[in-house]
C-alpha cells in the first residue's frame, strides 16, 4: 500500500520506518528538509496516486489544523487524512466536517507505544466509518504488534482519541502511585535497596508491568534520580480527561489527584504550602520556616 506520512519526529519517524519494513511505500514530509522525502507537502500530494491516503503526526491543535486546512485544498473527492497524533476528539468531529465537504474522507487513530514503538509496534484505537477503516486495515496491521491485541475499532470518528485519552489519563495514576511508593521507600531508613525491591515486583506480582519495566530502567540509570528536577509536563490528555469526566459526570478521583501532582512539581515554593504552614503555627503553635 502507498500512503503519505506528514511529520517524522520520533514517533512519525519509526512509524514510516515500520510500514517500509512490512512492505508498504511511505512518502514522508516534514518541515525539517534532513528528514523529509520531499520538500513540501504539495510535492507529497502528487507523488501519492488516487485515491491517496495521507497520516498526520504532528501536535495536537494548531498545527494539525494547519495541516488539514492545507490538505482540505490539495486532496481530492475519495482521498482519506488519518489524524495519529494526541488531537482533541472534538476537534476531530470538526477536522471529519471539514473533510467530508470536499468529499475527502477522516480517521483519527490514538497511537501509544512511544520510542519503543519501531520495535514492539504501537496500539492502535481508531475511530471512523467502517469503510474508511477497512480501507486502511494493511497499515494497521503493520503498525500494531505481533498478535491478536494491539489494535480496535473503537467506533465513530472521534472515539479513537478519545480512547487514546482515557489511556493516558489510566497512564498518569499509574505513573503517580509507582511514583508515590518510591518515595516513601526511599524515606524510611529501615529500606536499603529500593531499586531492587522494585526489580523484585517485575515478577509474580500483580503490580507487575511495563511502567514498572521502565522505573527500573530508570533506577538502573540513576539509582536515586539524582540527577533529575522534579518537574514533570503535561501534554494534554490528562486534562481533557478530568473535563471529559465532569461532563459526563463520572468520578475520577486517582487520575484527577495525579494531574494535580503534576501541577504541584512545577512550585518550587508551593504557596499553598505558605497557607497551611501560616495556619498551623495560627491554631498550633507550630513552628513554620523562614526564607533566608
């Protein structure tokens, strides 16, 4: 299969690398000359033949509108955009509008499996109308991993990043509670081997995972994270998730607290801190810390 491939960071980059090695023929843009294939996207366009299928990898909000207000004007009727990157499900409604005017078809496709995703291959949730997924099922099974898991058609267009938004936000608790009972075995002076103990859960445990897989890469790397801030982003999907859960009215307690975990690393002075020192020594007595 021939497909076009616009934006080949580190996840668009292994993906064309991927779909090259299972066979298919990818014509890569970027705005970065010295990993394109072609110098522009309209150079991209002509090389594709109809009916053209073309995958954006680029961030989420106005860089992918760019890109699908450009492909909107260079695509034809029957030429299908697939949206892979972290966009907001509801801007995918609003891309899919847009496209279907022109009679250009629209999948958005949740991918998870990062830089290691060359290698393992990536999971795919995907949402569309079923003869426009069927279409593009060779790619798919190229991407996913080996074997019967990896990949689902998880309904209407925007259902496949909403799907790749609630993994992230399963994601960010999960990070979150490793991050939390490493801390307190690093505290408690009785404990003198965190790293392995937490080697020792990578087998018959039933907190056992790929996540904990990597905290002991991590921890092989820099026993005690000595040599990091702690600072940690958020790219998004934790977010929308919360406001996706107020709007329906389902109660995330362990994703809403590790998204404000999040916020909490980027204080070096916590001014809620401040308050709660400033009344403890108000109704107690206790002693609070002075600056300088």
């Amino acid at each position: 299969m021939q497909m076009g491939l616009i934006g080949l960071g580190k996840m668009g980059g292994n993906m064309r690398e991927r779909l090259r090695n299972a066979g298919h023929t990818v014509i890569g843009y970027d705005r970065n000359p010295e990993l394109s294939d072609v110098p522009s996207m309209v150079d991209l366009v002509d090389q594709l033949p109809q009916p053209r299928v073309v995958w954006v990898m680029v961030p989420a909000g106005g860089a992918t509108q760019h890109v699908i207000d450009q492909l909107a004007t260079l695509l034809k009727p029957g030429d299908l955009v697939v949206d892979g990157g972290n966009s907001r499900w509801t801007d995918d409604v609003k891309h899919a509008k847009q496209l279907h005017a022109r009679g250009i078809g629209f999948v958005d496709a949740g991918v998870s499996g990062g830089v290691w995703g060359l290698e393992n291959g990536y999971a795919l949730m995907v949402g569309g109308d079923k003869e426009h997924v069927d279409r593009l099922r060779p790619i798919f099974d190229a991407l996913k991993p080996e074997g019967p898991y990896g990949y689902v058609h998880a309904g209407k267009v925007g259902a496949g990043h909403f799907a790749k938004m609630v993994h992230n936000g399963i994601e960010y608790a999960m990070m979150q509670a490793y991050a939390e009972g490493w801390e307190l075995l690093e505290k408690v002076d009785s404990v003198d081997n965190v790293r392995e103990i937490f080697r020792s859960w990578q087998e018959g445990t039933v907190i056992r995972s790929w996540l904990l897989d990597l905290a002991v890469n991590a921890l092989d790397e820099d026993e005690h994270l000595e040599k990091l801030r702690g600072y940690a982003e958020d790219s998004g999907e934790g977010r929308w998730t919360v406001e996706a859960a107020i709007d329906n009215a389902v109660p995330l307690p362990a994703i809403t607290a590790s998204l404000f975990a999040r916020f909490a690393s980027r204080q070096e002075d916590s001014p809620q801190m401040k308050m709660i020192a400033a009344l403890r020594n108000q109704f107690g007595g206790h002693a609070v810390e002075k600056k300088g």
